[in-house]
C-alpha cells in the first residue's frame, strides 16, 4: 500500500512539473508572438513614414502603393529582443535599391529607412573629415572612426542626411547625434524614399573627380560591409547604450533602439 501512495505522489508530481513546463512554454511563445507582431507593425509604420515623398505627390498613388508592400515584404529588422530598430530596406550586397528597382551594381552599403527629423548618431568615436551637399546625394557626412577590430580603416559615409549638425575636423563621440533625417525628399539619389545610406569605404577622397573618387571613398565599389561590424552572435545589431563600454573597431547601430514599450512611432 505505501509503494503504492509514493507512485501516485511521484505522478502527480510529474504532472504537475509537466503542466508548469507547458505554460512557461506557452508564455514563451506568446511573448515572441508579441514581439513578432510589434515587428511587422514597426516595419509597416516605418515605410508608410519613409514614402512621405508620395504625400505631396499624389498622383504617383500606383506608384505608392506598389513601393510599400515592396517596402513592408523586404524591409529587414535586426533588433535585438525586447527593442525595435529602424529597418535595413536595402542590406549589403542587395541587387534592389530602397524604390525596388534593379541596382546596376551589388550594393555596397546598407539603406535603412526612417522618419522626418530622426537623430542619427555616430556608431565609433571618430573624426569628422568632411561635410557636402552633393548634387545628386543631398548632405552628406565623411567620417574617420579609426580602425575595425580585423585592422582595415573604417572610413564612413553617412548620406541622403536632412540637417548636419557637425563640422568638418571636429571629434565626435559613439552615440553623437551627427546629424538628421530629411523632412523631404530633394535630390534624385534619395530615389523617393527617406532613408540612411550608410557605407563603410578604407580610403578617403581628399579631391574629387570622375575616376574613382567622385562620392568620397576610393574604394567606393570595394566597400566593406556594416553587418560584419554591429551584428552580434545572433545576428541581431549592437545597440548604442550609455553606460556600456565597446571594444576599439566594434560599431554600433546609427539609430536609437527603442523599447518595444516605447516602440510606437511618433
């Protein structure tokens, strides 16, 4: 009889263990449902506020419409767990611009989209080497963030920019706002959608011309890739985060992360 009393103790046990395991699971999953959920909601907001440019054009409605689901179904968002960060429309490597045309070249950058006046920061401490209202690329910030951690330069163009907000030869620290987002679209390289183009080049470009130094970077076409300098173990982009500390040569996103609380676009 006792025998028989322990077996029905020790099962009842393992029932119970069982039934705390299966909601645990079931938290879990609906957790990342959730976060699933807040991603595809983030990313759609994001390209409704990047295609402004369609606002004050509407006859190009066709057009509109066509861009933003091509927008909402190629957009990439990186975030880590519990953030939400702007999305990467066009990654490295890409044979699509951010309007979803065919690029003549594989690119050798990343375009992440964003909204009006959005502050975009410095991802190493650097140097500014270079600021320009490029006639097709619109302002334009050249900056030196010193060496990766595998030794190559990391000479870094942030361009299609709204307003600068640094100067040439001044230091600026990782998670400097550098600069902003346009409020509108004015120059043909920004192809009508608001976004960072972000490139990372190993030789700057003191004079320009024609013959490989027109959009200031030697190596315009031998970029190096972003992703290999701000993706962690999960492939999930670093965070600028005040009270962290960061390896010489690692980089940081060029945007803020958000808190999935805080995660609504304005």
């Amino acid at each position: 009889m006792g025998t028989f009393i322990y077996l029905v103790r020790k099962v009842k046990i393992l029932c119970l263990l069982l039934s705390i395991t299966f909601v645990s699971y079931e938290l879990e999953a609906s957790d990342s449902d959730k976060h699933s959920d807040e991603k595809i909601k983030s990313i759609e907001n994001y390209c409704q506020k990047s295609l402004i440019y369609y606002k004050d054009h509407p006859q190009l409605y066709s057009e509109y419409y066509d861009l933003l689901d091509f927008c909402k179904s190629s957009s990439k968002d990186l975030s880590p767990k519990g953030y939400i960060v702007n999305p990467i429309i066009s990654d490295f490597g890409s044979m699509f611009g951010v309007n979803s045309r065919p690029r003549d070249y594989t690119h050798q950058g990343v375009d992440i989209i964003g909204k009006e006046d959005q502050s975009i920061i410095a991802i190493a401490d650097g140097k500014v080497l270079e600021t320009a209202v490029e006639q097709c690329w619109g302002p334009t910030l050249v900056i030196d963030h010193g060496k990766a951690s595998d030794g190559k330069n990391l000479i870094v163009i942030y361009g299609h920019l709204g307003e600068l907000l640094v100067k040439a030869n001044q230091r600026v620290k990782r998670g400097d706002i550098v600069a902003k987002l346009p409020k509108k679209i004015n120059y043909r390289c920004m192809a009508r959608v608001r976004h960072l183009h972000l490139q990372i080049g190993q030789s700057y470009c003191e004079k320009k011309d024609n013959w490989g130094c027109r959009y200031f970077i030697k190596d315009f076409y031998r970029s190096l890739n972003p992703n290999n300098y701000w993706l962690d173990k999960q492939n999930k982009i670093s965070c600028f985060r005040k009270d962290k500390n960061y390896p010489i040569g690692h980089l940081t996103y060029p945007f803020e992360c958000i808190k999935q609380s805080k995660s609504e676009i304005d």
